[in-house]
C-alpha cells in the first residue's frame, strides 16, 4: 500500500525524478490556470451573466465574506494568497473521484511546501501593515523573555499546518484503499464522498489559520491611553 504519491515514479534519470506529487501538482495547477482564464474572459457587469461567472462571484464573495469574518478589515488585498490556498487543496480533494489521480496534498512535500508559504505571508503582511520595526518588536511582547518563545511558536505552527493538512488527506487515502480491497462495491462509493467532503473541510480549515495567523500578524496594538490626574 502506498503511503504518499511520491512513491509513484513516472521518469528518473540519475537523481532527477517525476513522481505523482509533481506531475499531479504541476496538472492541478495547469487546469485551475486555465480554468480560470476561460471563466473570466468574458465578464460582464450587467445582468446578462454567464452560469460560470455566477458561480465564480459566488465563491469570491463566500471567501471574501469569511476572510473579512477573520479580522481582516480589507478582504481584496488578502483574496488572491488566501483564496489560491482555499482552491488548490480543494480542488485536490476533488480530483480524488478521478480514476488514477492521487492528491499531490497527501505527498508531505506539499504540504510543507504550501505551510512555507503560510511562513513567509505572515510576516509579510505584517511588516507592510506595521512596518519592519514595530513588526519585530511584537515578538518581544509582552517581555524579551518571550522572543524565543515567539519564534519556537512560529516554526512550530507552521509544522502543525504541513502535518495536519497531511495526516488526513493521507489517512482518508488508505481508508478508501483498504475498503476497496475488502468492499469493492457499495461502501467505498461513501466513503469516498466522504472523504470529499472531509478534503473540502481541510480546505476551509487550512486556509481560515492561515487567514487567522495574518490576523494576529497585521493586529497593530496601541498604546494605552495616559491616566488623567485627579484634582
């Protein structure tokens, strides 16, 4: 039984190598890029809409709607990172109903990949909202003493999103892969709709903490007010 798509390997020459995770990555990012070139081609603003433009208004304003729930007073400047990372791992959770695909978000390496990602926004939109100095000065909030801290909490965040997001899209895989071997009719069929819908929770899981980590990043606390003397 396979534990990770990156044991699929397609072509190897020497160290170099394709493996389902990359060719899977590259696919699902072709299709989204494409996709969404065909959907929005022909917008309009009136009330003659096409059924796809009604739909990708409805997903952008669902996103938008949810970022803004967050804490994130303006939603467009966060749209196209958060809303890239709601898609990508749901439309691999998706494609799982594909005969032959396996989701490059069960590969570790993604997962990692797109945690590094949630890494380097976060500090990112904060020092463009606080700038560099007051940005680095909250890792020293409340006391010095907590820098360090500060920091092990970064690193080990963003290893719990990689390892979240993995663990269930992995073990969803082999759970599906085991009933099929034992049940290859009715009950595999369910659980495979399940696990759909468990990679779209996953989706809205992973990208609404990353959505909350920017939050707290960009969150600019000011100064307590100066008590007034009484007189």
């Amino acid at each position: 039984m396979r534990l990770s798509p990156d044991e699929i390997i397609f072509w190897q020459y020497g160290f170099l190598k394709l493996n389902a995770t990359i060719a899977f990555t590259w696919g699902l990012m072709l299709v989204m890029a494409i996709g969404s070139k065909i959907i929005t081609r022909r917008l309009s603003t009136d009330l003659t809409r096409t059924h796809w433009q009604n739909l990708l208004e409805i997903v952008v304003t669902g996103i938008e709607k949810q970022i803004e729930e967050i804490g994130l007073s303006q939603p467009r400047k966060y749209l196209d990172f958060l809303g890239t990372l709601f898609l990508f791992v749901a439309a691999a959770s998706l494609c799982t109903v594909i005969p032959g695909y396996e989701p490059p978000t069960g590969s570790l390496s993604t997962t990692v990949a797109l945690a590094l990602c949630v890494f380097v926004a976060v500090p990112f939109f904060g020092i463009q909202e606080q700038g560099l100095g007051d940005y680095l000065k909250s890792y020293m909030k409340p006391t010095i003493m907590m820098l360090p801290f500060n920091i092990i909490s970064e690193v080990s965040r963003t290893l719990a999103l990689a390892v979240r997001l993995f663990g269930n899209m992995m073990s969803g895989a082999m759970i599906i892969a085991i009933l099929i071997t034992i049940t290859p009719f009715l009950f595999p069929i369910v659980m495979t709709m399940l696990g759909l819908l468990t990679g779209m929770v996953q989706a809205y899981i992973f990208s609404i903490l990353a959505a909350v980590y920017i939050a707290a990043a960009i969150r600019i606390r000011k100064p307590r007010p100066e008590p007034r003397a009484t007189q």
